[in-house]
C-alpha cells in the first residue's frame, strides 16, 4: 500500500485482506491484532481519501476500519474512537453517502460506522458527531437502495439504532440475563416506511428484526395520536401495520427474549390507538403475549412488557378478553410472573390491574372464591394469587401505584369479606392479610385509593363478634385515627368512611367491658377531668399516647388519643353530609357507652359535644341523624346533675325537644328522645335552676304522664319497623314510657290522680304489657308498682275486668323484684363486716342499663347499630313500696297477700340488723304495713299460708320496731291492739293448731302484745288465751319452741292473780307446764318458761301448790337446778317457785328438805354469784329452811 498508493486496485486488495486478517483468530492465521501498527491505519485512511471513485477500494477500506475498530489492538481502538474518531467517521460517512448504490459500499459502512460507534467511550459523544455528517440520511438512502439485502439492511438499521443508543444493535438472543430495554430517540430521517418495509421483508433475520422494532418503537412513542405520518395515511394504518409486525416478530422469535421485549413494546404503544384493538386481537395478540410471558419467565424486562400489554389488552377488550385469558391459563402465567419475580413493581403492578380485571368480570357472571374449578376468581385463588398479592403490598410500599393496584385486586378477590378469602385461600392467612394490609397503610398515609380499599378490606378482616378473652388492641385503631385526621377534609369523604366503620368494627371485636374501669381507663379520666375547659397541651397530649399504648381495650386508646375530636373535626369539615355525621356520632355513642373518660370529654365546659349539637340543629329533618343524637345525650345525660346541667346549658335540651316533636311518627327519635328527657329530668332532680323556666314547662309537657301513655297507645309508630324488629321496638319504647311515667307518678299521688281521671283507667291496659316475663326486670317492677298504686287508688273495677291475669303478672314481678332484691342484699351484706350496719344513706335513683332501642341505620348508612345497651335514669325502687302497692291493688289475692307478707318478714329482720336497702322506707311506713298485714291476716282466715307468713311478718315488725334502728315498738303494739290484732291471732292459733311455725311465731307475737300493759294483758286473757294456749301446747309436745313461749305466756296470765290465776289452774296450765318440764329437761329456755308458769300459778293460791306438788313438782324443780346449775332464770325462778310452794306446809317443807332443797338454794348462790335476784330468793328459801 505504502509502493502503490496511485493503484486503486492494490489499495482495494490490500484492505481487504487487512480486513479479513484481523476478523480471522489469530492462533490460526499466526498474524495477531497487534501485528497492525498505527501506520496500517495511515494507509487506510490514504486509501480512502485519494481513491473516492473507486467502489472498491470504499468498501474494503471501510471493511478494514470496522476491523480495526472491532479487533485491532487496544491503543489503536481507542485512538480511533477518541482522536482519530472524527476522521475514520467522515471516511465512513462520505463512502456511504458517494456509493449508496452500493450494496458492499453500505453494508461495510454501515458496519465499520457502528463498529466504531460501540468503541466510543464518550457516552454518544461520537454518534452526535455522526449524526451531524448526516450519517442518518445516508443509511436511509442505502436502505431505501437495496430493501431485498439482507446484509445492508441488518448492518444499515444497526447502525442506526448505535447513532441513537450506543451500545445497542448488537444481536442479544443468546443472553442469559437480559439487560432493561430503553426506547430509542429514532431520527428523524428514518421514516416509518423505511423501518415497515425491512421488517415486512425480512420477518425471519433476527438482528433486522431486532434493532427494526426498536427504531419503531421510538418512531410510535415520539409521535402523538393525532399526528399523521408522512408516508403512511394516517398513525391509525401505522399502528395496525407496526401491530401486525409486532405479533409476527413475536410468534417468528419466541426463543429471543430481547426481540420479544421490542415487539411487545411496539404491541404496547399500538394499543394506544383503540380503533386498531380488533384486528390486533383478531392476530391471536392473546395467545402469543401469554406464550411470550410462558416462554421467558426468568426474563423479568419480558414479563414486564408482557404483563404490561397483557393489562392493555384486557383493559380495552373487556370481559371477552377475560374470558379468553382465563381459557388460556392467563391466570397460571401471571400468577408465575408474579412469583418469579417479587421484586418487580411493574409486573406486581400490571398483574394486580389484571387480576381485578379479570375478578370483577368474573363476578358479574356470579362467581364466588369458594365456586366451582374453571372460574376466574376461583383457579386464582387456588394458585396462590391473594398470597402473592398481600407479598407485593408488603414488599413495594414505597411505591404508591403498586399499593393502590395491589389494594384493588385484593378487594376484588376478597368481594365483600376478606376474611372469606383467607379461608378459601391456604396460602394466605389472616395475619399475614393484616400484616400487608397495615403496611399498605403505614406506608402511603396520604393516598386516598390505598386508604379507602385497605381499611374496608381491613373491616372485612376482623371478627364479627366480640372474641371471648380477646384483650389485644389492633394497630388498626391509630391507622383508623391518623387517616381521619389525614383526610378529615378529603372531598368525596370516602376515607373518613372506611375509617370509621373499621373502628366500629373493632369496637365490636373488642366488646364491652365490665362496669368497673380499667386502670388506664380510670387514669384517663382522671386527667380528662383536671383539664376540664381546657385544650390539650403538648404535655398532655404526651401523656395521653402513653396511656393509649398502655390501654388494654379499644375504647379507652381510642379516647386516649383523642379519637372524638378527630371525629368531631370530620364532621365540621362535612356539615351537610348526613350519613357522615350520623356514623360519627354512633362512633361517639358506642365510645361514651364504653368508656367513663369519653363522657368526660363530651360534658366539659364548653361542652365536648357541641360538634353533635350542631348536626341536630343542621339535620334536624333526618330522622336517623336525630336517633343517633338523642342516643348519644340520653347516655351522657345518665351520667347525673353535672353532665345534664352543662349539656342543658349548652342548648341540648331545647334541640333534643325540637327532635322529639319533629319526628312524632318515628320510634327511633321517639325511644331516644323520652329516654334522654327522662335522663335529664332525673338527672337534675326535676327542678334544677340550670334549666330555663320555659324549657322546664315544655318538658313536662312532652313528658308529662297523658302524653307517654299516647306513645305507648299510638301504634302508627311503629310503622317503617321491620316486622323483626317490631317487638323488640315496642318493648323498648314501652320500657321507657313505663320508666318515666314511674319517675313522675309513682311517688306523686296528685299526678296519679291526674292520671286516672284523664284516661279513665286505661293507664292500667297501656302499661300492663310492661309485666311480660320477657321484659327486663328493672321495667317490670316499676309497672308493678304504678299499676297496683293506680288500681289501690282509683278504679278497682278494672281489676274484676281484666280478670286474673293481670294478677299473675303483678305476682311474678314482684316475686322476680323481691329474688333480686335478696341477692343485691346479700351481696351487699357480704361485703359488710359482722355487726357494722349499712350506709344510712336512703337511695332516691338509680341508673338502669337496658338493650339499646333497634336503630335501623339509613339507608347509605353501612355502620353498626351503634351502643349495645343504654342508660336510664330512673327513680330508684323500693321494695316496701311495691308490696304495699301490690297488697292493697289485690287484696283478695291471697297468694299476692302472702308474698307481702313474707318479703316484710325478711325486710323487717335485716332492717333490725341495720341491713337491707329499704330499712328506711319501711321505717317510714311501718305503720302503714302493719295495718296491710293486719288486713291480709284478717280478709284470709282460711288460708294457711297468709294466716303463717302475716304471723311471720309481724314478728319481724315487732323485732324491727324494738331494735335501735326501729325505737317504735309502742306505736305498733298500738296499731296493732287498735285494729283487734290479738284476737285475729287467737283465732288463728286455735285454727291451726298444728302449724307449728305459725304457732312459734304467733305465740312470741301475743306475748308482746301482752306485755304491752294491764289493759292489754287483761283483754288477751278474756278472749280464752289460757284454754287455747294449753291446747296448743298438748299438740305440739315435741317442739321446744312452742313449749317455751306457750308457758311463758300462761305465766303472764298467771300473774295478774286472781280469777285469772284461778282460770288458768282450772283449764290445766299445771299439768301443761308439768309436761313442758318433763318433755324437754335439758332445755334451759323451755326449764325457764316452765318454772316461771309454775312458780305465777303457785303465788298466793294453795289449791295450785297442792295441785303443783302433788304432781310431782318439787321433784321438778330440783332436777331442773341441777341440770342447769349456770342459767340465772332457772336457779332464780326455781329458787322462788319452791319458796312459794312450801312457805305455807310444812309437810311440803318436809319433803323439800328430804330434796335436800337446803343444799340447791346454796348451790344456787355459789354457781351465779353475780346475780342477786338468785341470792335474794336462794336466802328467802334458806331462812324458811333453817
């Protein structure tokens, strides 16, 4: 070359052979790369410059320069892509611009030129270069000249794609990791037709196809839907076209992974143009994109152009591409992808936007996780996908459109229950669904679609009903909180709306705890309460979390931190949403119901709940609004004075009487709104200064006695109640009209009066229904009391009318009253140490907690029925009251009279003790009863029972009346000698003799009676007492009880001396006494009674001691003193007995000394030193001894 550079043909031959040499291997051909100095490159670019016009010295010198800069040695290939970079591109360029005829000419050009290009170490410093010589339009003209060579158009389009992205143009079939495909910024000058025709032409040459498609892929992203092409007639026709060469690439080189990821790019951007879609499906696109994604799985670039054109695809066709995704294994290929490669956002992406797709078209057809094999939904969920779906929110929650798409396909494979899923789905659990649903919401805070469709999945996901021993509290409750407080504002307020139903939920998962507080709980309020009008500090607010995380339940975290302002601000940023407002203050309702420091927040000053005042005022038409209101201040107001007072004060009552005549024809406002006026009305003792002079008028009126028997009377309003819930609802209103009307009348004989004469004895029918077995207790036993207090005073006529039922149901409610009252009693008692009396303070309300009237939500409204119980205020029961009411509304019941009469017995003797919760209202009416029992004795002389319990309850009186809590004997021994009780008790003595407990009480009973004073003793001895008393005692020898009292009683009458001494002798008090001796010698009371009979029967009347003697009393009397030598009454007594017997014979004294009487009177005063009414009578006996 150096001898003969004028020689084009020695020039050509030359670089042509240097040329193949350095392409060849050196080990074979013995001349290596290094064997080329820079001076061989010299000549080459000699070679080029002095001979342009011949062809052949152009192409094998371009030949040698794509040799050099593909094989030559190291210093010279950077040389050419660096300094001499610029020179071997002009030769180049200009050798394809003079030859484009040249089909050599080109396809070394094109050659050499990337060659060179890909030595460029510049980042495309090179390729600007180029372009800038116009190498781009002279590649397109050699294209253009020769479209049926193979070899120029790979070279040529090769070349092509390294002026725009160096690196590329080389063919990757081969490659084990395919790198990321990035589109390529085509030039300008490459048209469309050009790239069409070569991929038309040459469908089967890889590397044509290869760098074709990426040069179109750019042409199709650079231009916009609406641009035309140049020789096409429109980028509609372009897309079909470029469709159509995309499904041919894909179904000619399946086994290229870098051809696949072009077509399916180029697939991608067609798809653009919708109006093309059909007949690129009509290619079979389906088929051969699942085949694509079947064949390069371990190819992540391929799946995610894949799924990419995959989720177009089923985007624009609908449920007919669904369905023919899901007939050709669709499912198994993005679940593999997906598993295949976790790490990838777009395939997590793009299946999850397939996966929804193709649940929802597979629910509209009716399809459930749980059908039958073959369905979308359910072959997903066999294979795993909710599992891989949860793994992608967990692993991608930095990036949002992962979460959101990944949020949507759960919901779309969970339906309506996500928990149903879990259960379907062995690979997902409910925990590991909790744990991406909570990360999801953990991480994108802000993102509305991930909020709103986690937290509704999230609800799904709890439990339905409260879980027994459950006392964790779920992370959900601050994600729920930090989203209402994030998106309080958020317009429409789909958020707030999630967030809310998930925090009832968890409300309900978690259940209602017991009445005493939580100690977090009752730190809570503690501080809730000092910071009364105050707004929360840093400090506090600091404390508050700490409380909350230490809270072991939901309601008090949720208070703790400040769950009920975050509340209350939604709803002041939503003001004219009804639903919203109506769910967050059923959200508050169920958080006051639960918690004692939430009530705290809601009844400070300013009050806490003027947030819910205003939605009544806003919504005062919305019946559901109202309901959940009234509820939310009955509860409050339950609370007593402090809370009614400051929610009166902040204008609740007025609102919550402007709710109540609203919605007159709605039983929800209706239950509320009583329950809640009767709240405050209890609440503040029926006449608080708190409230205004006019609104305490209009309650009364609206509460008064005639129109809360109206509600219960006026059945339109239950009209709109299901038919389930209409007993439910009837009940619960009718428990509150009862309770109220209880709280205004039963302790108000005027209003009952009122009562009576207004309805003419229908109060009795109205409230008769509240006596149902099935209505709660607290309610029964209040309409009890009002209906006996109404028939006892006004109308006994509708007693006979409406026959006995009616007294059964009094019956068995004041039986169900009295059981529960023993058992509050004894449990009350057992926490009393023995012998300290009760609180003397007397109860006057109390607060009832009934079920919660039926809330039927509205009809957007999918919250709960909010708070599973309420409380009433109500006027506090009292046992003694139902019985007297009870006893006089049906006097001729005796099975009623007897049930009175033991329930005072039982009161009386706890009341004795200083136990029992009526002691002060049976103190207050003690006469009263006396006088009922005294006439329930009288009116049921045959009857047994009463004749024994009346006996009973007197006692118990009697004992009350003497104990230091009664101090009031007297005044009952006279009612009772007023209204003849001891001749009433007489006769029922000689009735039933052999009733042994009515004999043991009514004995005990007349003696009391008797020991009230001469007259009275006199009396009760000429009524036949002696005769009657003896009588009793030979039938009832084997009970010491009646022994002992029946003799004590015969010695009373004994005595008083005289014809009454006399009598008693004469109808055989003696021998009785004799008998009670003999019968029970070792029982020092029955010894006692029967000495001291012996000893009044002996006094002053010789007839008697002879009779006494005679029978054997002196013996008697000493066995009697020397079996009970410590009991004072016997050796007393017996000293003074024998003193009377023998002071008048001295035969008799004879035999007493023969008794060694000497050495009992001696004992006597040797064993009871202490007393000296033994010593006094031992001596009267030793001196008549001695």
């Amino acid at each position: 070359m150096e001898l003969h550079p004028g020689a084009p043909q020695v020039q050509a031959c030359a670089c042509a052979v240097l040329g193949r040499l350095l392409l060849l291997d050196s080990s074979v051909t013995g001349i290596g790369p290094l064997d080329v100095d820079s001076g061989g490159r010299g000549l080459i670019f000699a070679a080029l410059r002095e001979h342009e016009d011949a062809v052949e010295v152009q192409a094998c010198g371009c030949a040698a320069l794509g040799g050099l800069a593909r094989r030559g040695p190291a210093s010279l290939r950077q040389d050419l892509a660096a300094q001499d970079g610029g020179v071997a591109l002009q030769l180049v360029i200009s050798a394809l611009q003079l030859w484009p005829h040249s089909a050599a000419v080109q396809e070394r050009g094109a050659s050499a030129l990337r060659c060179i290009l890909h030595g460029d170490r510049s980042h495309g410093g090179r390729a600007d270069m180029a372009l800038g010589f116009g190498a781009a339009e002279f590649l397109v003209a050699g294209l253009d000249a020769h479209p049926e060579a193979a070899t120029v158009q790979s070279s040529g389009l090769a070349a092509l794609l390294c002026l725009v992205a160096p690196g590329d143009g080389e063919e990757q079939t081969d490659r084990e990791h395919l790198e990321p495909v990035l589109p390529p910024a085509t030039p300008a000058a490459c048209g469309e037709e050009t790239l069409l025709r070569a991929l038309q032409n040459h469908p089967g040459t890889a590397l044509i196809q290869d760098c074709g498609l990426a040069l179109l892929w750019g042409i199709l992203l650079r231009r916009s839907p609406q641009e035309p092409s140049d020789g096409v007639q429109s980028l509609q026709s372009l897309e079909l076209v470029a469709g159509h060469l995309a499904l041919e690439a894909l179904r000619l080189h399946s086994s290229a992974p870098r051809i696949q990821v072009l077509a399916l790019a180029v697939l991608h951007c067609c798809l653009r143009e919708r109006s093309v879609f059909p007949q690129i499906h009509s290619q079979g696109a389906v088929e051969l994109v699942l085949n694509s994604m079947r064949l390069s799985l371990r190819y992540v670039v391929v799946q995610e152009h894949a799924c990419t054109v995959l989720a177009e695809l089923i985007e624009v066709g609908g449920s007919g591409i669904c369905e023919e995704v899901a007939a050709r294994g669709g499912q198994e290929q993005m679940v593999e992808a997906m598993h295949a490669h976790p790490l990838s956002g777009t395939i997590q992406r793009t299946c999850c936007d397939c996966i929804t797709a193709l649940c929802t078209a597979d629910r509209e057809a009716g399809a459930s996780p749980s059908s039958s094999p073959g369905r979308g939904v359910s072959v997903l969920v066999q294979l795993g996908a909710p599992a891989l779906v949860a793994l992608a929110l967990r692993l991608h929650v930095a990036d949002v459109d992962v979460e959101e798409r990944g949020a949507q396909a759960l919901e779309a494979l969970a339906g309506s229950d996500l928990a149903d899923l879990c259960a379907c789905c062995p690979q997902l659990t409910r925990q590991s669904a909790e744990a991406a649903l909570l990360s999801a919401l953990r991480a994108q805070p802000a993102s509305v679609a991930v909020q709103t469709r986690c937290l509704n999945l999230l609800m799904t996901l709890l439990p339905r009903e409260p879980v027994e021993g459950a006392r964790g509290v779920s992370a959900g409750v601050e994600i729920a909180l930090r989203a209402i407080r994030l998106h309080r504002e958020g317009k429409p307020p789909e958020v707030l709306f999630a967030a809310m139903r998930v925090l009832f939920r968890l409300l309900l998962t978690d259940g209602p705890r017991g009445e005493r507080p939580e100690p977090m709980q009752a730190i809570a309020g503690s501080l809730l309460s000092c910071l009364e009008g105050k707004a929360l500090g840093m400090p506090s607010k600091t404390v508050l979390g700490q409380i909350a995380r230490a809270c072991p339940d939901v309601a008090t975290r949720m208070v703790a931190l400040d769950g009920i302002g975050l509340l209350f601000q939604a709803m002041e940023a939503h003001p004219d949403i009804a639903q919203l407002q109506e769910e967050a203050v059923g959200l508050v309702e169920i958080l006051a119901t639960r918690c004692a420091p939430a009530r705290t927040r809601l009844t400070q000053r300013p009050v806490g709940a003027m947030a819910v005042l205003q939605a009544m005022q806003r919504h005062l038409e919305v019946a559901s609004v109202q309901a959940r209101c009234c509820a939310l201040l009955a509860n409050l107001a339950a609370d007593g004075s402090h809370a009614s007072e400051n929610l009166a004060a902040s204008g609740a009552l007025e609102l919550l009487l402007a709710a109540v005549r609203t919605h007159v024809g709605d039983v929800q406002v209706q239950s509320w709104g009583l329950m809640a006026l009767q709240n405050f009305w209890c609440g503040s003792g029926g006449h608080s200064e708190a409230y205004p002079e006019q609104l305490r008028h209009r309650a009364q009126d609206l509460g008064s006695p005639e129109v809360l028997l109206a509600r219960l009377q006026n059945r339109k309003l239950m009209a709109g109640t299901s038919e389930d819930d209409l007993e439910s609802t009837a009940k619960q209103l009718q428990a509150i009209c009862v309770v109220a009307l209880h709280c205004l009348a039963g302790n108000d004989k005027a209003c009952r009066d009122t009562l009576s004469e207004t309805l003419e004895g229908s109060a009795v029918q109205l409230c008769s229904p509240a006596l149902d077995a099935t209505v709660v207790l607290e309610v029964r036993e209040r309409a009890c009391q009002l209906i006996c207090q109404l028939l006892s005073e006004r109308n006994q006529d509708v007693h006979a009318a409406m026959g006995r039922q009616l007294a059964e149901s009094v019956l068995a409610a004041m039986q169900d009253h009295l059981a529960a009252a023993a058992a509050e009693d004894a449990e009350t008692e057992r926490g009393l140490p023995a012998g300290v009396p009760a609180d003397d303070d007397e109860e006057t309300e109390e607060t009832l907690v009934l079920p919660s009237p039926c809330y039927t939500p509205s009809s957007s409204s999918t919250s709960p029925a909010g708070a599973e119980c309420c409380r009433l205020r109500a006027t506090w029961v009292s046992s003694t009251r139902i019985i007297v009411a009870a006893m006089r509304a049906f006097p001729a019941e005796p099975r009623i009279q007897a049930a009175g009469c033991r329930a005072f017995q039982r009161l009386a003797l706890a009341a004795a003790r200083g136990r029992g919760r009526d002691r002060h209202a049976l103190l207050q009416d003690l006469l009263g009863i006396v006088e009922l029992i005294v006439g329930a004795f009288r009116e049921h002389g045959i009857s047994a029972e009463v004749q024994r319990l009346a006996v009973l309850a007197i006692q118990g009186l009697l004992l009350f009346s003497s104990s230091s809590f009664g101090e009031c004997q007297a005044a009952v021994v006279a009612r009772l000698q007023d209204m003849g009780f001891s001749e009433l008790l007489l006769r029922a003595i000689t009735t039933y003799p052999g009733d042994a407990t009515l004999q043991e009480n009514g004995l005990p009973a007349l003696r009391t009676l008797a020991r009230a004073g001469p007259e009275q003793l006199l009396e009760i001895t000429q009524m036949g007492t002696a005769e009657k008393v003896i009588a009793v005692l030979k039938l009832n020898m084997a009970r010491p009880l009646i022994q002992e009292n029946g003799c004590s009683l015969l010695a009373d009458i004994a005595w008083q001396g005289g014809d009454s001494q006399k009598h008693a002798g004469e109808v055989g008090a003696v021998l009785a006494a004799h008998r009670a001796l003999r019968a029970f010698p070792m029982n020092p009371q029955v010894q006692v009674a029967g000495i001291a009979a012996m000893q009044a029967l002996a006094s002053d009347c010789e007839a008697h001691r002879k009779q006494i003697c005679d029978d054997g009393g002196l013996e008697l009397l000493t066995f009697a003193m020397n079996a009970h030598p410590k009991v004072e009454g016997v050796q007393g007594l017996g000293c003074a007995a024998m003193v009377s017997l023998v002071c008048s014979d001295l035969d008799r004294r004879s035999a007493l000394m023969s008794l060694k009487g000497m050495d009992y009177a001696e004992s006597a005063i040797i064993s009871i030193p202490k007393s000296e009414r033994v010593r006094e009578f031992a001596t009267k006996l030793m001196e008549l001894m001695s």
